[in-house]
C-alpha cells in the first residue's frame, strides 16, 4: 500500500504589513517570559511522547497513541531525534539518552532484510513503512518505503554527530553502517528517479519521487551516500517538476504544496537557509524562505476561510496531512460537507475544517511571529481537550458536531470534534523545529556531516554555510 502521506485583515494590521513584519530569519529564538515558558512546557510534553510510547528495547516508535499500532520507520526517526534534544534540555541525563539510541541502532541493524513477503524489516538497507512493535517485522502487507527510510536516516545521521563523546563510539559504527548499506542505485526503476517504494508481491511500485515534497531528503541522503549514490541527474530530473509548482497562494509567490508537511520534514534536518539549488538561484530565494511563504499563505488562507469553517482565523490555522473525525458527507449549514478521517489537507486541495496543531507547530522557524501565538492560543482556548500529557493531540475541527461514528476522537458538545491520539510523524516536526527555532541544535550538527555536505553539493546547492 503506498504511504498514507502520498494519498485580510488581522487585529488592525493589513496582510501586507504582516507580511513585512515576518520577513526577517532569526537565527536564534528571540521569544521571552511566558512564550519561553511555553515551549519549553510544549518540547517537554513532546518528548515524553516519545520517551515514553517507544518500545526500550528496540527503539521503534509507535505510529499512534494511545490507540494501539504497529511501529512507523518515519516516527523512529524522529524519536531519535528527540533524544538528543532531551539531553540538552535535561528533560533526560545524556547517558539514558544514548542507552536508547544505541538500543534502536543495534536493533536496525541486525533486524532482519531480504525479499521474503514475511518476516523481514527491510530489503536493500530500506525499511518497510510499518513494522511490528516488538519484532520489527513487516506489518500487514504493507510497502517499502524510500521517504520513511529517509525520515529514519535523518535521525541516525543526527545521533551520530550528536553523541561524540568517549564511550559513544558504537552509535557513530552502527549509524555509518546503517546509511551506507542502503542501495539507493536500486531503488531507481525508472532512472533517474527514485520510486516509492517496493514490495515483494509488486516489486517497485509505478510512482517515482518528482517535484516538490518531503522527497528533497531522499535525494540529498541518496546523492550523498558513499556506497550505492544517486548521480546529479537524480536531483535535476526531480527539479523539473518545480516549474509546475510554482504559482501564487495566499499573497504569496513559491513552490507550491498544499500539507504543511511537505514544506517541513526535510528542514527537520537540513538547513536550508542561504543555500540555493539551479532552481531558487533562479527565483532569488532558498527553500527555507520558499517554507516561510507557504506559512504565511496558509494564515491568509484562514483569516480569508472562504469555505466558512468554524474557527479559522488568526488564533487557529495550519493544514497538513492528519487525522479527521469520519469518512462521511453531511447536511451542514444549508450545505453539503464532506469529512475525512486520515488525509492530506491544504488550501486548494483538501479542507474540511480540520486543523493540525503539527502545521504550526513545524513551522515555528519560519514564522514565530505568527505561529508562537497560534499555538499559545490553541492550549488556551482547546484546554486538556487538544493539549494533553503529550503536548497536541492530532488534530481538532471546531466544525463537526454531528453523532456520526467515529473513526478517531470525540465530539465535545458545543466545541466540536477533538482526536484523542497522538501520531509520531506528526509530534516530530513539533519538538524537532522548535528547537532548531531556539537553538539550531539539530542543523547545526548536520551542517558538519559530510554526506548530507555532499549529497547537497552533488544536487547543485552552494552559497551559505556550505562556502563557509
């Protein structure tokens, strides 16, 4: 199955004056008093999501929960991610830290990899998109996934320049290990691109990684690797997709994409300002500012609501791919609304009402101004409802009220529908982008990994920190 991901006017302030006020890129969080106080409360929460629903073990990192689920490669990713950012904030010591990193590489790397339909984790240094919790083995019939592979390996690149320390060398061996045995050369059934993913009923499935999405991770670890690389020709032929994508939404001129979460998951790991491939050397910009756009379109996008849902404006925003209350069309309003239960959302694609704490929450570098306050605002105002022991639950949509059935969630009289789970790929880019906002902690290790160097490098991307 392919992955689940592939499916104005403000308080006195004119769009354009708000606009202006967002344009600068702090380097370094420049919040304060309560907003500090807040995320710090917010990353603590975050992390517990994954310190604590993580089998220690082996490291895999629930899909979902508390709704019981098989493990999600993606999610591992961020929860390895995670545990660095704990030990520098001492939410927990630096050696439990690197006690579980070392758990999860040493599981990933003995965990089985063959082209059996059953009982493996992997083929070709990939991994399947979902696996067991406890075994680690192909869950259902379910693809192997080039992009959760990727999402993975930009955790294990992250913790192998993180812990550096005496005694820490094992988890810098494994993490080498890892990346260098996947075939990256394999996973092209169309040259020069890289398919989906595979599955042994199916072989490659008949889509490849082209134009802007989360797949500018794939390319960059491809063409960097030392082993199995992509070549250049990899990185063009997915750029010439860009051009398409290119338009206006929200005031806004940039690569267009509608989920937040395409315009997130890469710059989780790779600092993308000041650095321009052919493409954004053409546009006079870089990704990151490409990311800040789509940010700033998407609260246009809902002060504007030309759909006329329940809520949306300045205090609650953001469209991504997550959870929705039902599969189902209503009478609503003198019209009809059809609802989604887990989809793609974004303006000029999907939009049933449903809001993405994970939208915002991702975004914090690319515009605190407006995302801080969102967030702030959606703990205020949705309470225990929304933000529980581990920070924000999926997703909320002030506009479903009705007694239908379920597939995720509850109805709250007179608020509307709350999901009561948190997803894994959605609490990463939340802990993992506010603190790059605060401290780069997560770019700035990666900026010294030489394969992330090359593969950017190999891609055509220059200027920056990569002259430096």
């Amino acid at each position: 199955m392919i992955g689940r991901r592939d499916i104005v006017k403000m308080g006195g302030l004119s769009l354009a004056a708000l606009v202006a006020a967002c344009s600068h890129r702090p380097l370094l969080s420049v919040a304060a008093g309560e907003d500090e106080a807040f995320l710090d409360d917010l990353q603590r929460r975050t992390f517990r999501f994954f310190w604590e629903t993580t089998n220690p073990a082996n490291g895999l990192a629930r899909d979902r929960y508390p709704t019981p689920s098989f493990a999600s490669t993606a999610a591992v990713g961020f929860a390895l991610t995670a545990y660095p950012i704990g030990a520098e904030r001492r939410f927990v010591d630096r050696s439990a830290a690197a006690a579980r990193v070392l758990a999860t590489l040493r599981f990933l790397a003995r965990a089985r990899q063959g082209d059996a339909s059953d009982g493996m984790s992997g083929h070709k240094g990939f991994y399947y998109h979902f696996v067991d919790m406890e075994r680690g083995e192909r869950f259902e019939r379910t693809e192997l996934s080039t992009v959760d592979t990727a999402l993975l390996l930009g955790g294990i690149l992250f913790v192998q320049g993180y812990f550096d320390r005496p005694g820490e060398l094992e988890i810098s061996e494994l993490a080498e290990t890892i990346y260098r045995r996947v075939d990256w050369r394999w996973a092209m059934a169309r040259q020069p691109l890289v398919a989906l993913g595979w599955s042994p009923e199916k072989g490659h499935l008949p889509y490849d990684w082209v134009a802007y999405s989360e797949a500018m991770l794939v390319y960059i670890l491809g063409l960097g690797s030392p082993t199995h690389p992509l070549e250049p020709a990899s990185w063009s032929g997915w750029a010439k997709g860009l051009a398409g994508h290119w338009g206006t939404a929200g005031g806004q001129e940039l690569v267009r994409f509608g989920p937040m979460f395409g315009h997130q998951y890469s710059h989780a790991w790779i600092d993308f300002r000041g650095i321009r491939d052919d493409f954004m050397r053409g546009k006079g910009l870089d990704y990151f500012e490409n990311s800040r756009r789509a940010a700033l379109a998407q609260h246009a996008y809902a002060l504007e609501n030309p759909m006329g849902w329940r809520g949306y404006g300045r205090d609650l925003w953001g469209l991504s791919a997550c959870d929705g209350p039902a599969d189902v069309t209503l009478e609503q309003d003198g019209r009809s609304r059809t609802f989604r239960s887990y989809a793609a959302r974004g303006p000029g694609d999907f939009d049933d009402g449903t809001v993405a704490p994970t939208a915002v929450g991702g975004s914090v570098p690319f515009a605190p101004q407006i995302c801080i306050p969102t967030l702030k605002a959606m703990q205020r105002d949705h309470g225990e409802d929304l933000y529980g022991d581990f920070g924000f639950r999926d997703a909320l949509n002030p506009s479903f009220t009705a007694p239908a059935k379920l597939r995720h969630g509850k109805v709250v009289p007179g608020k509307g529908w709350y999901d009561t789970d948190y997803l894994g790929i959605d609490q990463g880019p939340i802990l993992a982008m506010i603190e790059n906002y605060r401290s780069g902690l997560v770019w700035k290790v990666l900026r010294g990994n030489p394969h992330i160097r090359r593969g950017l490098e190999r891609a055509g991307f220059a200027g920056g920190w990569l002259g430096a």
